[in-house]
C-alpha cells in the first residue's frame, strides 16, 4: 500500500495541529474526548475507527438533556489551580484569600487578619497572595487595577516589562506614550474575572451512579469508547525502511500514546469513582452527607500524583441518585471550626432545587438563609459557588 503524495503533505502538516501536549486529553470530558478522537482519526491514517459502543446510548441518553458547564467558570477554574499549586495550611490561607475577592477577582481583604487568623507572619501571606495572582486565571488577588496591570505586563511582555512598566506609570498619569507601548498596552484586561461565564453545553455525563437492588454501580462513558487501529497501514509501517519508516513512525508513536493515555483515564478514573463510591455511600444513598475525601489521599491510593488525580476529576460530571454533580464535589475538607466549601456548596444546591420557580432565590436570599442555620457567607461568595456549579442566576432560572 503507497502513500500518495498530496496525502502525505496534509499528514505532514497536521501533525503538530491536533493534541500538541497529549497529557492534556487527562483533561477533557468524555464526549469531548470522544470528539477529539474523531478529529483525530482524520490526520492520523494509522486510526481506522473510533469506536463507540451501542450502551452509551442505553446508559448516557437522555429524554430530557442534560445541561452541563462546557468549560470550568473562571473561579472554578482558580480553585482547581490553588489547590494543585498549594497544601496543607497553604492551601487554607490561599482559599482563605480567594475568598475575600470580589467579583472582578480584586483581593479586598486584610493580609494582617488573615495572618493573625492563622498565627503566621505578615510576609508568609503576602507571599502565598502573590503565588496566586501568577495562577489561572491570571492577576485573581491582585489589590489594585495597578498591580494586575503590572502582572499582565510580566507575563505577556517579561523583556519589556521595566519599559511598559514605565509607560504605564505615564499613562494612568495622562501624559502621552510611543504608540508601540499604547498598542501593547492597549491589550491588557482591566480585571482578573472578565468576561462572561461559559454558556452550558448540552450533553452528556462522564459516569453514571444507580442503585441496584440497594447496592451503588456505576458505569464510565470511557469504557465505551476506543480506537480501532488500521492493520493496513500498520502492515504497511511493518515493511517499510529507511526515510518510509521515519516518517511513518511518528503516527505510529501519536497512536500508541493515545492509547496508553486512554488507559491511564480508563483504570483511574475507575478507581476514584470506585473510592467515592466507598466514602460517600451515604449521601449517594440518599442517607447521610459528605464525608472527608481530599485529592492527595486519593492520589495516594491510587499511586499517582495529585496534579493526575486532579486533572482526570477536572471538568467530568457524573449522574447520582440524589443528582448530577462534578467530580470534585465529592472531594471534601474536613471542617475545621466551621463549615467547609463543598458543604456550603450542597446547601445552596438544595435551595435553589426546592424554590419555587416562579421566584426563584437570588443570591443575597441564599446568603441570608444560610446565616440563619448558622453558616455566615457573603453573598458574591454564593455567586462563586453556585457559577462553579453550573448553575444559572436567579433571572435564568425563573420559569
């Protein structure tokens, strides 16, 4: 079997188009997953089919689709990356941080609070403040328009920053600049969150949880998925020699790795719905609430890293019978003096799902509902969690 010419320039070229860092389809959802694949299979020959097995149908079909974050929110997104960058008390004076940001993602809180909060320097806060604002999204924490504006400059510009920076200073002063240095600085956002939170996507769950006969089961969208190699062109790469096989060696490799990173997602994310399963049986029966379950403990078990473990909860949903939810909702904190954000966040998912929607409650409603049984939250703070969620303001909701 020859390869035509016109064939081999397209593969040339899209070699590098599709899945450029590999370790990243970790992240995806399934169906999107599912997609990539398929796109896939049009610039790698050595794929014939991608696969998809007659049960997803039976299992992830739904008469009423389901409405599912197409992307993390902005904040979501943040909590992710504080919680792979920091640990331990870290972790809890960066969450603490987050916290006390206001919509625009502007930190309005006391460094010298926080710290006497929790019995450490001044500086040692500061520091873990300015580790976050490096994160995703970039400048969340800043104190100022000024700071962030500094940080994008370090970041989009890190050999011009001393001159930009400088123009800057000029600029906020109304004094004229070079137009290279306006254009540039022309592309700086004026806060940390801006932009709207991604409209939700019709489709399906990652895994589905049912009870059967009183026992959990559960079933992953990924078991039905695969790739069919194509035995002609790998018959083909087995009698080729010298430039030939160079060439075809690289499609051979893209499709083996995409193999074993389809295993990877296969075996763990079946352990860690099989250890949520476990720890949270009560709440999935309907019969009690969250327990402990932290990242590093799962990644522990599992003989992998955090930043894998979290990388595969990312962005996945999953079906119970108490509802749908994201996979890190079932990553918990233990309390300490107070309630935790995953316990907050079931609450007010219980709120909006007995309201009425005719007058659905809005944000600050929540917050004083919610100080009434004793848990004292701010109303953005119950914005960031219901957006983190997935679910719609009070106006989307109405019927």
């Amino acid at each position: 079997m020859l390869i035509k010419p016109d064939l081999q320039l397209r593969l040339k070229l899209n070699l590098n188009l599709l899945l450029k860092n590999q370790i990243e389809l970790l992240l995806y959802p399934a169906q999107e997953l599912e997609q990539i694949l398929k796109e896939e299979k049009e610039s790698n020959p050595f794929i014939e089919e991608v696969y998809v097995s007659e049960k997803v149908y039976n299992l992830f079909e739904e008469r009423k689709p389901l409405q599912i974050p197409a992307r993390e929110s902005p904040f979501e997104e943040l909590l992710r990356n504080v919680r792979a960058e920091f640990i331990g008390r870290e972790l809890e004076i960066a969450l603490e941080l987050v916290s006390l940001t206001d919509g625009r993602g502007f930190f309005k809180g006391d460094t010298k609070e926080i710290a006497r909060k929790f019995g450490v320097g001044e500086e040692y806060v500061e520091n873990i403040r300015r580790r976050v604002t490096r994160l995703d999204p970039l400048g969340v924490c800043s104190k100022d328009l000024r700071e962030f504006l500094e940080i994008q400059i370090e970041d989009m510009y890190p050999e011009e920053k001393e001159e930009l920076c400088t123009y800057l200073e000029f600029a906020l002063e109304g004094k004229k600049i070079p137009e290279d240095a306006r254009r540039k600085l022309s592309h700086l956002k004026i806060s940390p969150l801006e932009g709207d939170t991604p409209p939700p996507r019709i489709g399906r769950v990652d895994a589905v949880i049912e009870l059967d006969d009183g026992e959990l089961v559960f079933y992953l969208y990924e078991e039905l998925i695969d790739i069919k190699p194509s035995k002609s062109y790998l018959e083909l790469y087995q009698r080729s020699k010298g430039e030939t096989r160079k060439f075809l060696r690289e499609y051979v490799e893209r499709l083996e790795n995409l193999k074993r990173l389809l295993s990877i997602r296969r075996e763990n994310l079946r352990k860690i719905l099989s250890v949520i399963v476990e720890v949270q049986e009560d709440f999935l029966k309907g019969e009690g609430s969250l327990k402990s379950l932290l990242v590093k403990d799962v990644a522990r078990m599992l003989d992998v890293s955090e930043s894998t473990v979290s990388r595969l909860i990312n962005s996945k949903y999953v079906k119970t019978p108490q509802g749908t939810y994201p996979l890190r909702f079932f990553f918990v904190r233990e309390s300490v003096g107070g309630t935790s954000q995953e316990e907050i966040m079931k609450a007010i998912r219980e709120l909006i799902l007995a309201e009425d929607k005719k007058k659905p409650l809005s944000d600050e409603e929540i917050a004083k509902i919610l100080k009434e049984r004793g848990i004292n939250i701010a109303r953005r703070t119950v914005a960031k969690y219901r957006e983190s969620m997935g679910i719609p303001s009070s106006r989307e909701r109405r019927i």
